[in-house]
C-alpha cells in the first residue's frame, strides 16, 4: 500500500524532532565541598602541563604588575582598582586556552598549545559575542564606579576612604555576582560542545542558581586565591590563576550534563574524542 502524505509527515516530524534541543542543559547538584575536589583535579592538570600553563599565569602576572605601574604613574588608586577589576571581569575568556587543555587531558588527547588555539579561533564567533556582553556589564561597572566616586571628595581622609571601599565593594560584588553566573560554566560549555552562546548562559545562571552554597564557596576560594595572589605582589597569581582555570573545567564536567549537544570543534573531530 502507497505511503499517505500523512506518514510521511510524521516520519519527518519525528526526524526534526530528534534534533530539538532544549534551551537549557540539565545540571547536577554538587556537594558544598565540590570546589575543593575541583582544586584537586586542576592541581592535576596543571602539573601534567606545567610550562604552557605556568607561561600562562607568568603573563597574567605580568599584566597586572603593568596595570599597577600605570596607576602608579596616573597617581590613582581609584584607576589601579578599576583596572584590576576589569582584568578580572574579563578572566573568564581570558583563561578559554586553559579551558582547552583541562579538555585535552579528559580526553586522554595529548596536550597540545596549537591545539587551544585552533579550538579557540573555532569558536570565536560565540566566544566574541560573550566578551561583548563580558564588556557591557563591566563598562556599566566602571560608569557606576565613576559616578561613586563623585561623591567623595579630591582628598579624602581615612573615614573616607573606608566608606569609599565599603561602598565600592558592595557595588563591585553585585556586578562581579553577574559574571561569576554567567561565566562560571558558559565559557567551557561553548568550547566542549557545539552550543549557542545563549542556551550556554542560560545553562550557566542556572546551575549557579541551583547549587547556590557550593557556587557561593566556589567564588569565595576564587576571592581568596586572587587576594593571596595580591598580598604576594602578584608572584602568586604564576600558580594560582591556572590553577583556577584548569579547575573551572571540572567545575564545568562534574555540574553540567552536556550530552544533548554534538561535542564541539578540534577534539570533536577526532575519534579519540568519544573517550571520556
């Protein structure tokens, strides 16, 4: 018997319908003590790759010791603030190469620079529409911090400068609460899978939102790694900024379940990929 319109139909339906995807991958709720397992497993990485990622961190060093010699040289501390927290709002995309390696070595694939940087320039397109909205929540931020800063005066004495800070950092926070939710698993989504920037932030905001205490500790060790690194004049940040990087990527393995979506560009071409 001939095959009716209608089960044709059906059938492409059902074919179409195979490729729907959600607009936000499942998560897994993690323990409070999750970050430290993830530390852990970043250590790992980090002594599997020491030269490119300690070469990472050493850069990262050396960026911020730059940012403070202009703001020493402008005489501004509200400057050296601005700009460090700017370099941090931006980290996350910063640290994709990182990303790519933690990748790379749960993939059993054998580390490579040229590899990160062949994933990288893959994914920019969805990577540069996440550095666009990175840098519209942080210009909002420096606009917000130029306006509190009207409100003190030229030379301002120790009480002033407590308030100032207090204040600063209450605002600060709020903006750096946005990026720690939209960046904390959206940027390794967009490298390990073949995902839009959108179901990525979604993904990311909430995972966040769902493993409020866990993510709560997790920004806290990051605080703490970046003020260690600060205290130590910037020497700390050689080690502890890839350590946070390569950790980030577990954070990302062990809370977000991803395998609706196609495994993404350079390891996903290989077979070697399906192995995990």
């Amino acid at each position: 018997m001939p095959e009716t319109n209608n089960d044709t139909n059906s059938k492409i339906n059902k074919d179409e319908a195979q490729y729907v995807q959600p607009m936000v991958a499942p998560c897994r709720k993690v323990s409070v003590g999750a970050p430290l397992r993830w530390l852990k497993k970043g250590w790992s990485d980090l002594i599997q790759v020491p030269r490119i990622s300690l070469t990472y961190g050493l850069v990262m060093t050396l960026i911020s010791v730059l940012i403070t010699y202009v703001a020493y040289q402008a005489y501004s501390i509200v400057l050296a603030i601005a700009m460090t927290a700017g370099f941090f709002f931006l980290g996350p995309i910063i640290a994709i190469g990182l990303y790519s390696l933690s990748r790379q070595i749960s993939n059993q694939v054998e580390p490579q620079f040229l590899r990160c940087l062949r994933e990288g320039k893959k994914n920019m397109g969805n990577e540069m529409v996440l550095s666009f909205m990175f840098l519209i929540v942080f210009l909002v931020w420096a606009r917000a911090a130029s306006m509190l800063h009207i409100f003190f005066p030229t030379t301002m004495q120790a009480g002033d400068w407590v308030t100032f800070l207090g204040v600063g950092t209450l605002v600060g926070a709020i903006f750096a609460a946005i990026i720690f939710c939209v960046g904390a698993f959206s940027i390794p989504m967009l490298m390990d899978r073949k995902v839009d920037t959108v179901t990525a932030v979604i993904t990311s905001i909430n995972a966040v939102l769902k493993n409020k205490l866990a993510m709560f500790f997790w920004g806290m060790l990051i605080v703490t790694l970046v003020l260690i690194g600060i205290v130590t004049f910037y020497l700390g940040f050689v080690v502890l900024l890839p350590l946070v990087g390569h950790a980030t990527w577990h954070a990302y393995k062990e809370t977000i379940d991803a395998d609706a979506w196609e495994l993404g560009p350079g390891l996903g071409e290989s077979a070697t990929e399906t192995s995990k």
